[in-house]
C-alpha cells in the first residue's frame, strides 16, 4: 500500500490521505480536543451522545475499558 491514499471510514471526522508519509506541521489546521473520561462520564458509568440524529451509549466497564455502542 505504499504511496496509495486510504479512504477513511469516517471521512468527515477523519480525513485520511496518505498513511506512509504524514504531513508534519507546526501549527495544526484543525487541532484534535483532548478531553478525559472523567471529565465525560462524572460520577456515572454511562452516558448518551447524540450524533446526527441517532444515540451511542458510552459506558466505562469495570476493568476500566471504554464501551461505545449504538
């Protein structure tokens, strides 16, 4: 797959065009938010996001693993 360009899965939230040599920049166009689990779930172990239109449950397990499901 060298110099070929990989359509993402999700190309509206992750655009992908070449996964042999990334572009470097210093100064990102469009800068990824970092935010923790905790800040996300609080004191719960769940909660729902809603993305255009349709409801994904995000749940903390108990050995502390991250459970997306629509």
């Amino acid at each position: 797959m060298a110099g070929k360009s990989t359509i993402s899965l999700a190309p509206r939230l992750l655009p992908v065009t070449n996964l042999v040599t990334p572009v470097k920049s210093s100064t990102p166009t469009d800068p990824v938010r970092r935010i923790t689990s905790r800040a996300l779930l609080g004191r719960s172990s769940s909660l729902i996001i809603d993305h255009e239109g349709v409801s994904y449950v995000l749940r903390a397990t108990r050995l502390g693993k991250l459970i997306l499901t629509k």
